[in-house]
C-alpha cells in the first residue's frame, strides 16, 4: 500500500495507526498516577461541560452550533467514569471525597442537560455509558451487583422522562430540533429507501459501482460515506471525494438515517463490516481481560496500576457506549470526527496491553 493513502479507506488505516503508536507511547512513557489521572479526568469534565453548555447557548441564540456532542460525546463520558473509578478507589482508601463527589455529579447532571438537549443520539449514548459505566465499577470492586431491576427500571425511566422533557421543551419554545418524534419521523420517511439502496447494492466488498451518489465518479469502495473529518482531509490537500453542499443531505440519507452496521457495510463491503464488529469485540475483550489483572493487582496491595486501572474503566466504558450507538442505532456517532474519537479510545484500551507485558 503506498505511503500516500488513495482512498478513505487506507487513510482511516493510516491515521488510526498512527493514533495508536502515540497512545501507546504516551500511555507508557508518561507517569500516569492515580492524582493525576484523578485531576485530568475532573479538568476534562468541568471542560466538556461548559463546552457542550455554550454550544447550546448559541443554539438558542440562533447563532448556529458545533455539535461538540458528536465527537467529544464518549470523551466526556470517558472522563466522568474515570472520576468516578477514581473517587471509589479514594473512598475505600480512607479519603474523604464528599466534597468532590459533589462536583462530579453536578458535572454529571450539567452534561446531561445540555448534550441531551443538543442531541438524541448523545442521550442514548451518555445513559447507556453511566449503566456500563457503573457496573464495570461495582465489578471492579468486587461490589454487590450494579444489575438490580429497580436500578434498570430507574435507568429506563430517566431516558423515557428525558425524552418526554425534549418532546416539551419543543413545543413551548416552537424549535423542533429538540423533538424526539421528529427524528421517528425522518426515520420513517428516509429509512426504508436508504436500507433498500444499502441492500440491493452491498457486496463483499465495496459497494456496487455507481450506485453511490457520486454516480460515474463512485469507484464502489471507500466512496465517502464512512470518512475521516473533512478538515484533515482537506489540509493534506487527498483527492478523496467529500460532501459538499447538497451532497450533504444524500449522505444523510445513510449517514442519520441508518447504523453503522449498514454505513460499514455499503461503504467498505460485508468483509469491512466483519473486521469492524471483529475489531470491537477483540478490544473489549482484551480490555475485560487487562482490568481483571489489575484487580487482581491491586488486590495484593499493588499500588503501581491504579491510575491506570480507573483510565482503562473509564476508557473501556467510552469505547463500548459509542461502539454500541454508532453500529447499531447512528452511524453518525461513529463516522467522520466522531471516528477519530473511536479510534482513539480503542488506543486508549488496547495501548495497556504494551503496558502489562512491559512490566
């Protein structure tokens, strides 16, 4: 494969390894104690909350917004677990973390508010992610199971009264883009011709050639709808093609209105979609596997991992959030900058395994 990558596909490789080889050294060069990861994770926290907070300011201003829920979504939701893992292992040392345990559900609650306003899809993920979240600390420390039904049912109810709450807020401030039943609606309307057009044209590999949108110009592999951020690949100046103008609204029509499951395959072929779903179970499983061994390490009094060990939760829980609400409900939330943050927490899982074998 040229070093020059030739098409989406070879440049998501490229850049993904290239995001890998830095975690990896970083996660491994750099001291990563317990207060500092503690201090990173609540900086991050205090950060996305007032990112996603003035996003939706500017929302309601009418001044357009970014929608930073996309791809620094699982981030924050990252960076909240890992505070969490970090003052559960604090509290069992003797530390007395009240005060901070009050900062933290407050960041809580605040990115809840302003990313669920700003997006269906991050609600889903960021409920979903504090489930996962939650149970693999109570599994981690060995507690009495995080899986009871008057928890699941609270769990339910909380998504169900939040989506009730955005349906609300709708109608009294007349702005539909907070409607849950208008996104049921575009699914409705878009879903059916966009899975009809993913069936009939999917192959082993790529795509037939020219049923994309791109007509004459679709090579029938690696035609753009599953892509790195625009932006990176315009500033190395790659000949791939991209969405511009009303083109945007022809990848919507896979892009929104289907999961990644159908985005992989129409793109990069059934073979593609394979490795995806290969490639995410392998790393939740190596990732399972390295937060056993460092349970079992510091359960032995072994103080060197514990930094390490609430960034793997933490990690491990992003990972697992976005893979589950990209692949099977938007493939938005695992496509374009939203990508680059997939790839990135993948990194974040899988560079321990360097770690332990150093060690």
């Amino acid at each position: 494969m040229p070093l020059i990558a030739q098409n989406h596909f070879q440049f998501i490789l490229e850049i993904g390894a290239i995001i890998f080889a830095l975690v990896t050294f970083t996660l491994n060069l750099v001291p990563i104690s317990l207060s500092i990861i503690t201090f990173l994770s609540l900086f991050l926290s205090v950060g996305f909350t007032l990112l996603f907070g003035a996003d939706l300011v500017l929302l309601f201003t009418s001044f357009g917004q970014n929608e930073f829920t996309h791809p620094f979504g699982p981030i924050a939701l990252l960076a909240i677990i890992t505070s969490l893992a970090s003052l559960k292992i604090m509290e069992d040392s003797g530390v007395n973390v009240k005060g901070l345990q009050k900062l933290v559900f407050g960041l809580l609650i605040g990115v809840t508010v302003f990313g669920g306003l700003m997006h269906r899809s991050f609600l889903l993920l960021w409920i979903l992610g504090l489930f996962i979240g939650y149970f693999l600390i109570s599994k981690s420390f060995r507690q009495k199971s995080f899986l009871t039904v008057k928890r699941i049912l609270i769990f339910l109810g909380l998504g169900g009264a939040a989506f009730a709450a955005l349906q609300l807020i709708s109608m009294v401030t007349h702005m539909e883009i907070f409607s849950p039943l208008l996104r049921i609606t575009r699914l409705e309307t878009n879903s059916i011709a966009s899975l009809k057009m993913v069936l009939h044209n999917t192959q082993l590999i790529g795509h037939t050639q020219g049923s994309a949108y791109w007509g004459a110009q679709d090579t029938g592999f690696a035609s753009g709808y599953i892509s790195l951020p625009m932006s990176l690949i315009i500033m190395f100046g790659l000949p791939f093609p991209l969405f511009y103008g009303i083109l945007v609204s022809k990848k919507d029509a896979i892009d929104y209105m289907l999961p990644g499951t159908f985005g992989y395959a129409f793109d990069f072929g059934y073979l593609g979609l394979v490795c995806l779903v290969g490639f995410t179970i392998f790393t939740v499983i190596v990732g399972l596997m390295i937060l056993k061994e460092y349970r079992e390490k510091r359960e032995k009094n072994n103080k060197k991992y514990l930094g390490k060990e609430v960034l793997l939760i933490g990690s491990l829980t992003a990972f697992i959030a976005q893979a589950l609400i990209g692949l099977f409900i938007f493939n938005r939330s695992i496509n374009g900058t939203a990508l680059l943050t997939f790839i990135f927490l993948a990194s974040m899982v899988l560079a321990h395994v360097v770690s332990l074998k150093r060690d």
